[in-house]
C-alpha cells in the first residue's frame, strides 16, 4: 500500500446490513479517500464512494464476502445474503478498501482526496447547503431494524 496520504486509525469492525459478513480491522496507517468514478457509482448503487483503505494482513474476516470481477484490475466485496458492498480491492494487490458505511466502530473519518471526479456528480458539492432534518418516523409507527447490531 502507498502510505501517501495515510494517517494512522485505530482498530475497528465493521459489517454487512444482515451481519453475515464481519470485518475486524487491527490498528495501523489507513487511506480514506472518496471516489466518484462510475463504476463506484454503480458498484454503490450511489453517487460515491467513501473508502478507508488497510492493508491486507490486518484484516480478520468472519463470514465469507462473495465478490465481483468489475474490471480487469479491480474486484469488488458485498454480501451474498444481503447485498451489502462492502470493499474495492485491486487484484493482486496487499490492501482492501472498505466502504466507510459497513464500518460500525465510531471512526474519525476525514477523507484526504476526491477520485474519479470526471464523473462527480454536481449536486454532491451543493449537500452542505440543502435544508436539514434528523430521521423521520410517522407517530406512532414503530421501525423494527433487521440490521446487524454490533456487538450482538
Ligand atoms: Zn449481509
Ligand atoms: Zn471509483
């Protein structure tokens, strides 16, 4: 891994939504990054992706996450029960990707760079601007999350 642009992080964990597929990450220098290329777009299902990337041999897997030739270089991680993207992976190379949302330990996550601008979306820059509010639940209805909890 290019230790350009790493800070060092502390350890985390992270899952898929049905927890079928968990991650524990050891302490050490990590890339976070955000790329708005296409095939993150699409691999998301959003307009981009958030990546903290770590080196391979940190990384301690419970659960098996399927993955997806989406180019000639590239593999891409996600739950097979659940659908869930969970990383970007060059092949062949000694580090993972992970998408920052699968990640459940509270992280200080500061991106250092935007990738694959040619395809950024222009209403992302225009986000911070748009008026706000928390989660909305109709009164009286009660959600019932069937998401992994951490530490269940
Ligand atoms: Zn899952
Ligand atoms: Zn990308």
């Amino acid at each position: 891994m290019n230790r350009d642009g790493c800070v060092d992080v502390g350890a985390f964990e992270g899952a898929c939504q049905c927890g079928a597929v968990r991650y524990s990450v050891a302490p050490g220098p990590a890339k976070q990054t955000v790329c708005h290329c296409r095939m993150c777009q699409r691999a998301t299902g959003n307009a981009f992706a958030p990546l903290m990337e770590v080196e391979n041999d940190r990384i301690t897997w419970a659960g098996y996450a399927k993955t997806f030739r989406s180019s000639n270089v590239a593999e891409r991680g996600f739950c097979d029960e659940c659908g869930t993207p969970i990383f970007y992976r060059r092949i062949g190379q000694d580090s993972t990707e992970f998408m920052v949302g699968t990640i459940d330990t509270e992280i200080d996550y500061r991106p250092v760079a935007n990738h694959g601008i040619e395809s950024r979306r222009g209403w992302v820059l225009e986000l911070a601007g748009l008026t706000e509010r928390e989660t909305f639940f109709t009164e009286g209805e009660e959600i019932v999350s069937h998401q992994y909890e951490h530490g269940s």
